[in-house]
C-alpha cells in the first residue's frame, strides 16, 4: 500500500517544479525584453568563459556568502563584480568627485583600477556612490550588495586592509555611523593599534604594508574623533595611539593624507579632551560655573590657534589633491568645533528669561550662533560642494544639519542677543541647498521653521544684515567637511532634522 506521506511530498515536489519552470521562463521572458531595449547595450552581461574567482580579501575556503538582491540578474558578473562598461563609468565618475571628498579617507586608495574593481566590496561601495548621481535607479542594488557584503564578514576569516577601507568609506558616505564600533573590532583583531605603535618605534624597519596598516587603524581613529564627539574613545586604543600619528609624517612611505590626518587628529583631539573633562552636571549648573567658563575659553583658543598654525605656517601639503584648493578647506570643520565647544551651553536653558539670571552664556551663545552661521554660509558658496550634496548628502549634509538645528534651537531662547536676520537669510539658503539636491521636504520643513521664526522680536539697533549673500557666491570655493555623530551633547531636546521642536 502506498505511503500517504510519500504521495503528498511527490505531490509538493512537483508543484514546486511546476512553480519554479513558471519563475524561470517569467525570468526569461523579462531578460528578453531588456536585452531588446536600447538600453541594454550599455549593461550587458560580458560573457566569461572561466569559473567565478573567489572573492578577494577572504580565504577561498570561507568566502562571502552571497545574497540575492532584486535586480541582480543584470549587470553583475557571476562574482559580483559591475560589468566592464557600467564599471569604467562608474569608477571614473567617482576618481572626478568624490574620492577627496573625505579628507583623511587616502585617495590614493583607489588609484588602480584593477586591483579596486577586483576587491568586491571596495568596487561595490564605489558603484553605490558614484551610481547615486549618475545611475540612481542602480544606487538601491549597489547599497544593497555593499551592506550584504559586510554582513558577510560576520563570520569566517577576517578581511583584507583594502575591505576595512572600503567598509570606512561606506560608513561615512552613506551615514552608516554604527558601523564604525564594527570596523574598530576588526581593526583590534588585525591588530592595526599595535602596527601603528610598532611605526613610532625609531628603531623600526618602515614596509609599505606596516605604513598602509598603521594607516588604516589612523584613519579610524581621525573618524571616530568627528564622528562621536561626545563619546569620541570606542576603545582605550584609540587615544594611547593618537600620539603615533606623526610617525606617518617621518616614513619612506609618506603620502599626501597622512598630513590631513595628523592635521584632523590634532584639532579634533582639542574636543576630544574637553569631552572628558567636563560632566553634564557642571554644564546645567546656573549661574554657568567659572571653572567651566575657563575650560571652554581655552579650548576655543585652542581651535584658534590650530586654525592659525594650520594655515599660516606648516607646509599645505595636508590639501595636495589633483583639484585646485584653497587654505578655506579647514574652514568647516574649524566651525564645527567652535561650534561644538561653545554651544554646549544650551545645556541648561530651558526658558528665554534663564539667561537673564546666567548672562556669562550669552557670549558663548553668540560665538556659537555665528559659527552656526558661517557653515551654512561657507556650503551656500560652494559650488562643487553644492553640486555634490545631490550624491553626498548623506555625509555632506550632516554638519549643514546641526547648523540648522542650532539656529532654530537657539532663536526662541535667544532671540535678543542674536541677529535674527541673519539666522533666517542662512536658513533661507540651507533650504535653497537642499531644493537644488532633490530634498524637497527638508526644504520645505526648513522654510515652514522661517516663517515661524519670522515674527520673534529683536531688540532696537539690531536689525541684522543685509541679504548680499547670492550676489557674493565665490565659484571656485572647495570646502571639507568632517563627518558627524547623529547624536551631539547639547541636551536631550536638542532637535535633529524631521523633529523640529515646535516651540
């Protein structure tokens, strides 16, 4: 007699067959057309007669498992590698803008081709940024891939030095700002920390891979302190090997990024030490303490004079890039730490009348506002850069961001001591920024938060400045910017974009 559990399997087994003919020629059928399509020649598959090879930075024994995305029956080579002619696109567009982008990230990184196209999650990060600009419909695939790509690191061997740069690059392009506690653990295991304190050793033999891994764990570290100024240590590591960043500069090995990321290290660490010195409690206290007063007076001399020296007397290799630069380049992230540094005495106002028993904030305040200000300002003329925030938002945009929500935090508390006009001539061009990258509700929200600041008073005599801004815009401005934690110290009402306080 039959076995009435062996029918109904031969039963489900047919109908999956039956099922899984119908998906294929449905697949068939799509790839047909698109073959047909004009379109298709530009992203046709290019035929490949030998089998795939292994993913490179992974042992071939373990690596990445691969992981299906909606669209990747197109121009993907069997091991995930973009097709020739989407390829040289792609990659030229990202060697013209976006590779000096980040300043500390090496751009040299990806100069040769070949070597980056072949490493599958370099080559799929590079297509996720340049495709955001130039093939948009493809960006979702490429983001996709690079996020499975990374999962896959998981587990099994660790990956290769180029990967680990590929992962940074990703995490600051695409504002993954959590991946970067994952990077660290990879860095630790590699033992990057212990290669860049081995460099500083005057009796070390300098190899091209001892500096491209001292490097790396360097770039993390110079990252890390823009990124999470708040919490700017993820492991004890990275503040015992800041001191090692200058062994970069006496190497062999030297290249151009090694002077931007000393540069970075040595003006993000003023933030860095002030961060640990001062406790929220010191902050909220009212009247603002002297000893606190003190501390942020000198670290904000402190950025001063890093901004002074920077510019005025070491060598300028720190902006060698094939573009040409100016000595503006540091002007952003000057801004955001004297921003940074100022403004945490909004901890602790909660009224507009709080400053009338506390006027020793106002001056901070005001520094604050200003450099709030003079971001906003300095992207507004930038042409490259606001062409970029189309691609770039993501990163670029974040600093804009905080300027923003400073402005608007601070004109209901401050409204007397600051210069409303111009608060809302920056607002004004902030959303003009975000108009012309595509983000058309940011814009407006920003726009519907003018209008509503519009009608705080000002006191006689300070009627702000003049609207001359758009007649002044400098064409060849080319501006850095650093990027930033999603969470910053102000107070915990402290509005981020989409969550504007409405009072």
């Amino acid at each position: 007699m039959t076995d009435p559990t062996s029918t109904k399997t031969d039963l489900l087994e047919q109908r999956l067959d039956s099922l899984e003919r119908e998906l294929r020629s449905e697949i068939q059928e799509l790839r047909a057309s698109i073959v047909r399509s004009p379109e298709s020649n530009r992203i046709r598959l290019r035929a490949q007669s030998s089998s795939p090879a292994p993913l490179v930075g992974f042992s071939q024994q373990e690596a990445v498992p691969s992981t299906s995305c909606d669209d990747e029956t197109l121009d993907i080579t069997p091991n995930n590698i973009p097709a020739e002619t989407e390829w040289s696109e792609l990659y030229a567009f990202f060697v013209e803008n976006c590779r000096d982008l980040i300043a500390v990230i090496d751009d040299q990184l990806c100069s040769t081709e070949e070597t980056v196209k072949h490493n599958p999650l370099m080559s799929a990060v590079i297509s996720a940024i340049a495709s955001k600009a130039i093939k948009p419909e493809r960006h979702h695939y490429y983001a996709s891939r690079a996020d499975q790509l990374i999962k896959g690191t998981f587990q099994g061997p660790l990956p290769d030095i180029l990967s680990v740069n590929a992962m940074m690059i990703f995490a600051a392009w695409a504002g993954r700002t959590r991946l970067y506690g994952y990077i660290a653990s990879i860095c630790t295991e590699l033992q990057l920390h212990e290669d860049a304190m081995i460099l500083s050793d005057p009796s070390t033999i300098h190899t091209p891979e001892l500096v491209a891994r001292a490097r790396c764990w360097l770039t993390l570290c110079c990252l890390n302190l823009q990124t999470n100024l708040s919490r700017p240590f993820m492991f004890n590591e990275m503040r015992d090997c800041l001191c090692y960043s200058t062994s970069l500069l006496t190497s062999p090995f030297r290249r151009p990024v090694d002077d931007r990321i000393c540069t970075y290290i040595e003006g993000f660490r003023i933030t860095a030490d002030l961060t640990a010195k001062l406790k929220n409690s010191q902050l909220k206290s009212r009247p603002l303490l002297p000893e606190v007063a003190a501390l942020l007076t000198f670290a904000d001399q402190d950025v001063e004079k890093w901004f002074h020296t920077t510019n005025n007397r070491l060598h300028p290799l720190y902006q060698t890039f094939s573009d040409r630069q100016d000595r503006n380049r540091l002007l952003l992230p000057f801004c955001f730490m004297k921003l940074y540094i100022n403004g945490l005495v909004l901890q602790g106002l909660e009224l507009p009348h709080d400053l009338d028993s506390d006027p020793a904030r106002i001056e901070y305040i005001q520094r604050a506002f200003e450099t709030a200000c003079l971001i906003i300002r300095s992207q507004f003329d930038s042409t490259r850069l606001r062409k970029s925030f189309k691609f770039a938002m993501d990163y670029i945009a974040i600093p804009t961001n905080y300027a923003i929500s400073f402005i608007l935090k601070i004109l209901p508390l401050a409204h007397m001591h600051v210069d409303c006009k111009k608060a809302l001539i920056r607002l004004r061009q902030a959303a003009e920024i975000f108009e012309e990258a595509g983000a058309l509700e940011t814009a407006s929200e920003i726009l519907r938060n003018v209008d509503r600041m519009a009608f705080l008073p000002q006191p006689h005599g300070n009627s702000g400045v003049s609207d001359n801004s758009v007649g002044e815009i400098s064409q060849n401005a080319l501006f850095d910017i650093p990027g930033l934690l999603a969470e910053m110290t102000w107070d915990n009402g402290f509005p981020a974009m989409g969550t504007f306080s409405s009072a």
